[in-house]
C-alpha cells in the first residue's frame, strides 16, 4: 500500500490537484495532529493540502507580533488559517466579518481568507458539543465545573449549555475573565445557572464532572488544573488538551475510576468543520478521526 507521502507525490505530479496551502497558528503545536487530518483528507477529497504549522516559539527570529503573522500568510496566499492557544480572542480586531457563531462565542480558531477579506469562525463549540455526545452518553450534567474561561473555554461553556447543562461553574485564574463569560453564557442560553468561583473556592464544589478548558496539561505546560485529590469514582472528567492525549488529570481520573473524555473528541470535530470551511467540501468525519487515531503520541 501507498503511504500518504507517496500519493501526494505522485498525483501532484499528474496534476490532479489544486494546492491548497493552509497553516495552524499558535504557541507549542508541534505535536499537533490537525495538520496530518486535514491533508490526509484532502487526499481522499482529491485535492493537495500543504499544512505549516506556525508555532510562534519556534520563529527562529524570536516572537512576532500577531497581526504580522497574518498578514504574512495572507499575502503567502493561504488559504486560512487555524488558530490555537493563545490567540483565539487576540485575533478577533485583525479580522474583517465574523461568522454568527464566533460573534455569539467571542473567540476564532478558524480564519478564512476569501475574496480580499479575512473571516472568522468558530468551530471550537460544535467539535466539544460533538465529542462529548459521542464518547459521553448520558453523562450527569447537573452541576459542572469548567476551569478555564479564554478563548477555547469560551466555546467550552457555549457547548455544555447547549448539551443542557442545569449549573455551570467557572473558574480561571483571571477572575474578571470568569465574570465576564457568566454574564455572556447568561445572557445566551435560557434555563441555565451560571456562577464563578475563585480557585480557592472550587476546591469546596462536588461537581457531577469537572472539564479543563485551560492550556495546563499540555506537554509545554505540565501539570493539572485540577486538584487530583478532589477527584471522586462517581466524577466524570473531561480535557481540551490532546497533546498529550493523556493528561496528568486524566490519567489520576482513569486510576481513580472516573469517566474520562479527552481533548480528542474536540480536535477531530473542530477539525470536520473547519475542512469544510477551508474547501467549501464535506469531509469524512470517521475517516478524520481514524487518521488522528492512526497517529502516534
């Protein structure tokens, strides 16, 4: 059997496909697996995806500010962009129209650049919403604590009230961010209780389950946002993070006997949109996420 590489190769030598040049923004992405989704995809759609990464620690000049970064891969001629911690919200005043989705959340992960303009969306929400019905049925969701209210926790929050969350905690170091989004899930959503509490505060809560919307946990980031101590059997435990896809709060939860969900169902899912946005084609959701399973960690 041909290796992915392989077919590229040779079809771009026959010239069956168009190039279509797309790049994921952020800090410490490396590991990323969207890149791999995203052009395996392309191969079955038939059409190239070449996919850079644009890991800011990685410049080897040293940071860049935000808005050269775009401006570089617009004029490149890139497709759009995706966009990762810790740029989702950073990135909304270098764009010139939002999508519904991304006005109502706040936070852009995806950037399409068509027609002179650059456009964001949000496929943050529906990949979480979609990952945690699949891999989560019947889940209690009467009480959850979220910690973590930036640009991904933005979409996280939308998400659980949109699965019918009946009380929603917030927690972030950043006590002015965690207000700010209970007034706007509050605002948005009918028929949900929203509060904050401090991180002092959360370690006095019984939640049904617990989701880390935070960067902690990733493999530039080590740790767990979540006292591991607190964690109970009866606990579900969710994670945004899937590199590495098994977080030290997911592995204390696995050993303590919670259910698990982690941050893959969301990768995979945003990922299915944001195809879709980038091609103006629909993807294979199960054969987007059989590539990202086939990957190694």
């Amino acid at each position: 059997m041909r290796s992915q590489q392989e077919i590229l190769a040779n079809d771009a030598d026959q010239g069956t496909f168009d190039d279509l040049v797309i790049g994921l923004v952020g800090r410490g992405i490396q590991r990323s697996r969207t890149p791999r989704m995203h052009m395996a995809e392309g191969v079955h759609q038939g059409q190239r995806i070449i996919y850079q990464l644009l890991d800011v620690d990685q410049f080897p000049g040293g940071d860049r500010p935000l808005e050269q970064i775009i401006d570089a891969a617009e004029i490149c001629g890139f497709a759009g962009l995706n966009i990762t911690f810790p740029y989702k919200i950073d990135v909304i005043p270098l764009l010139d129209e939002l999508s519904d989705n991304a006005r109502a959340i706040g936070a852009v992960n995806t950037v399409v650049f068509k027609d002179g303009r650059r456009i964001g969306h949000n496929t943050d929400k529906v990949g979480f919403e979609e990952g945690f019905r699949q891999n989560m049925p019947g889940a209690i969701l009467d009480h959850v604590l979220q910690i973590g209210a930036g640009g991904a926790g933005v979409a996280v929050a939308h998400a659980f009230a949109s699965l019918g969350v009946k009380r929603l905690t917030i927690a972030d170091s950043d006590h002015a961010r965690a207000v700010a989004l209970q007034g706007q899930i509050a605002q948005a959503h009918d028929g949900i209780s929203v509060d904050v509490a401090n991180l002092t505060e959360m370690l006095d809560l019984a939640p049904d389950g617990v989701v880390n919307a935070t960067p902690v946990g990733m493999a530039k980031l080590p740790g767990t946002a979540y006292p591991v101590s607190l964690l109970r059997p009866e606990m579900w435990v969710a994670d945004i993070v899937y590199f590495p896809l098994e977080t030290e709060l997911l592995a204390a939860a696995r050993a303590k006997g919670c259910r698990v969900l982690p941050g893959s169902g969301m990768a995979v899912y945003q990922a299915v949109r944001a195809f879709e946005l980038f091609t103006g084609r629909q993807p294979d959701a199960a054969r987007m996420k059989a590539t990202f399973e086939a990957m190694t960690s």
